[in-house]
C-alpha cells in the first residue's frame, strides 16, 4: 500500500468548509483520511511528513496556461511548463490550444494526453479551439474534441469577431455541455495597440490598446449568454467596466463568469514608463503593493521593459482596484496565471514588437497571497477557493476538494514565507517574467499529486 501522512498542517478546505490543523493521509493516490483518524488508520509503513506551521489545501488549478507543445518548445515543453506549476503549488493546469499545430482536432488533443501522461509533473487538462486554426472563421469539430475530452473550448490568444459565428460556437458547445473561455478583444477597437490607451501611453508614445477594446466582447458576450442559454467565461479581465458588465449580467442570472491575473490586479500602465515613476505612483497612492514591498529594496527596471507587455495590458490604479473588487465580491470568481511563455530574443526588441505575455505559474500564488490576503481583503480559505472548487465548478473537475475518496492531490505552503523571485531559478524554459528581484511573501513548499511528491522545496521538507 502506498500511503503518505501529511501531520500537523492547518488543512483548509473551501468546499467543505473545513479549516482546522489536522492530520491528512492519503492512501493509493486517494486522500484517505482527515482529522484523528488520519493518525490511527495510517499503516507502519506510512510516509510522513511534518507540515504543522504550514497550510495543506487541495492541489491548486491554473485554467490558463500556454504549454507552448507541440510547436513552439524553444519557449516551453510540457515537462517543463507541468515542473513550473508543480513548483508554483498548482497541482491540475489547463494548457490552452493556441499550439502549433492549434488544438482544434480529436488526434492533437490525443498527442498531447500522451505526452502529458509521460512528461507532465501535475494533471494536465486540454482546452480545445473553438475554430479551425483559431482563425475565427469556421467552427471546429467540437463534437470530437469533447469526446477526445477536452475540458472547455477557446480561441484564446485571439477573438471571434463574428458574432453570429460566436453565437454558434455557444450552441454546440451547449449541446456537448462544454464551458467556452473567450479572450475578450475587439479588434477594430484595438487595432495595433501595445499598452493601455490613456495617460502613459500618450506620454511613451506607444499606441493604446483601449479599456473598450475588452468592454465591447465581454458585453457581446453577456448577449450571447442569454440568447443561448451556454456557459461564456470571460478570460484575463483587464478593465474596471467588464467587472461592472460581468456583475450587472451575474446579478440577473446569466450564465457567464471571469478569471483575474495576478499580474492586472497588482500592477499598473505605469510599470512601462519604468519603476521610478511607478513606485512614485504607488507610494503617492500609499497602495496595498508598496506597503508589501516598502521595506525592501524596490525592485528596479527601465522604461519600456517588455516583460511588462502582455494582452490584455495592464491598465490604470481604478483598474486594478476594480479586478480587485471583482475577486472579492466573486464576479471574477477565478484566479489563473495566464503563463505566457517567451524566449529572450523574441522579448529583448523594441516595445512596439515584442511578443505579448509573461510567464507566471510560480510568482502567482506569492502575489495572490499579497494581494487578498495580507492586505486583508479576502480570507486564506475564499483566496483558495478561487483556486479550487471555483475553477472545478466551471470545468466540471472532480479536483478542488480534500473530501474523503478525492484524488489526492495536495498543495503545501506557507503564507509568511519571505522570498525573493530570481527568474534564474524557475523551472520554466522562459525568463519573461516582470517579477525578477522582486521580494514576495508567501510560497509552495510542497506539492502532491495522485498521492505522490510532484515537487518538494529541498530546503524545506527534503528528506523528512
Ligand atoms: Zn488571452
């Protein structure tokens, strides 16, 4: 028997509303047992480990991650993007399908299962497209692919324009029961932007991607919701008015839901005009951030720095209040990263021509905590919940939940941990992170999935 007794943690389980330090065995890939009993029923030749001081949740899930496999693994693999996220907590990924070749067939989704099976270090789910060659033109076999299993469709990386053809998607995919993710984007309004329109990208020169641009799909989409009667999820929200939209359609009833970055609820446009002038802005505004970092040396960077590039853009200080309000009111009931892959030579060029995202599967939960919990706007137990059983709901996952019989999939962290990110260190295959030399507070020291050790923090718990 294969058994592994986690002791003394304070094991916090949203969706049992469970919060207590307590014993946790998992037996055979399965938890087992919880509470005094965990103890008693565990076997001789049970593992253990000491975690009392530290938080034992279910494994994390990140519904938007971009494994960059097939096609394109100069900047990630599917080892080392699954090795990422093992190391940021998270125990269950959804890689989105915006590959090459795209995911928007039966016999791609069935090439990535296998090498998910034989390379992934955490369970990873599959998002296929919502159109061929997410060209936003014709709709793909979704038939197939949800029988190929896949967990949602998207064309994220790009927007449906057509609305009549979106409205379709929405009719198939109620048909076979599939959520649809829509990265919210109107290209006519946006055009070529690079960053947020307003303020900083007059004074950069840089064209703007407007706050309207997301607005106008996430409204479309509300639309669509109810003339359909299908599930739209509406990715990355980046603007205080798609948090308005997204809790006026919530509030009648509709059925559609949003997922917030780390990245847009802690930074802000003025990031790209480099950090002087941001921590000006931070410190002026007395913010939850500067307050985090105030007693370290803020980390520093130039003015058009394109690791802070990523689409949709980071927007203005009401904005990222805005994404805030919307995760603690459960409008944006779901916190992902968004992991965006880059090699340096494609991100080190000009502003104007870098590729748009960052990398983001460890410096995630670190922010989150920041963010929500140490500045005291959400619980330890609601800020988990968005990354459990909200994302489980959504995708129909049996994951999210220490009940007894549940997969054994575990996250072990410390909320207090001091640390500083080196980009150095990840083991993703990409440094395009924003975050390097940043002091964060709170860490994974320990994931586990299907009952065994997908990632230990060697100066933690290594040998115990
Ligand atoms: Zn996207």
């Amino acid at each position: 028997m294969d058994s592994l007794l986690l002791t003394g943690g304070r094991v916090i389980d949203p969706a049992n509303r469970f919060d207590s330090v307590s014993d946790l065995l998992i037996t055979n890939g399965k938890i087992s047992a919880i509470g005094h009993d965990a103890a008693k029923k565990a076997s001789q030749e049970t593992e253990r480990m000491d975690v009392s001081r530290l938080v034992v949740c279910p494994g994390l899930i990140d519904l938007h991650v971009h494994l960059r496999e097939p096609g394109q693994t100069a900047k990630e693999t599917i080892a080392t993007g699954t090795a990422a996220a093992a190391r940021g907590g998270f125990t269950s990924i959804v890689c989105m399908p915006n590959t090459s070749p795209a995911i928007d067939n039966s016999g791609t989704v069935a090439l990535i299962g296998e090498r998910a099976a034989q390379h992934g270090a955490v369970n990873v789910y599959i998002a296929g497209a919502i159109t061929k060659n997410i060209a936003g033109e014709e709709l793909a076999p979704i038939g197939s692919l949800k029988r190929a299993g896949v967990v949602a469709i998207s064309d994220d990386g790009h927007c449906i324009q057509n609305n009549e053809l979106m409205r379709r998607a929405l009719e198939y995919a109620k048909m076979f029961d599939l959520p649809v993710m829509d990265h919210c984007q109107d290209y006519a309004l946006v055009t070529d932007g690079v960053m947020h329109e307003g303020y900083w990208s007059t004074a950069l020169g840089l064209r703007g991607w407007p706050a309207a641009g997301e607005e106008m799909i996430v409204a479309r989409n509300t639309l669509l919701a109810e003339v359909t009667g299908a599930h739209v999820h509406c990715q990355h929200i980046s603007a205080a008015g798609s948090v308005r939209l997204l809790r006026e359609a919530k509030k009648r009833g509709l059925p559609i839901s949003g997922e917030a970055c780390p990245h847009h609820f802690t930074l802000t446009d003025a990031a790209i005009a480099g950090s002087e002038k941001f921590w000006r802005e931070e410190s002026k505004a007395n913010t939850s951030l500067h307050a985090a970092v105030a007693n370290h040396q803020l980390p520093s960077w130039p003015a058009y720095d394109t690791n802070f590039k990523m689409n949709p853009p980071l927007r203005t200080a009401a904005d990222r209040d805005a994404i805030l309000e919307g995760v603690i009111d459960g409008t944006l009931e779901i916190i992902c990263s968004d992991h965006a892959p880059h090699c340096d030579y494609e991100k080190e060029v000009e502003f104007d021509y870098a590729p748009f995202g960052i990398t983001g599967l460890e410096t995630e939960l670190a922010l989150s905590l920041m963010q929500l919990y140490h500045s005291r706007r959400l619980s330890l137990s609601e800020l988990i919940s968005r990354f459990t059983v909200a994302p489980a709901r959504l995708l129909r996952l049996q994951k999210g939940t220490l009940s007894i019989g549940a997969d054994g999939d575990v996250t072990i962290f410390d909320p207090a941990r001091e640390w500083v990110f080196d980009k150095s260190a990840t083991a993703s295959k990409s440094v395009n992170s924003p975050l390097h030399g940043w002091p964060l507070k709170g860490k994974a020291v320990a994931t586990i999935v299907k009952g065994k050790k997908a990632w230990v923090e060697q100066t933690d718990l290594a040998g115990v």
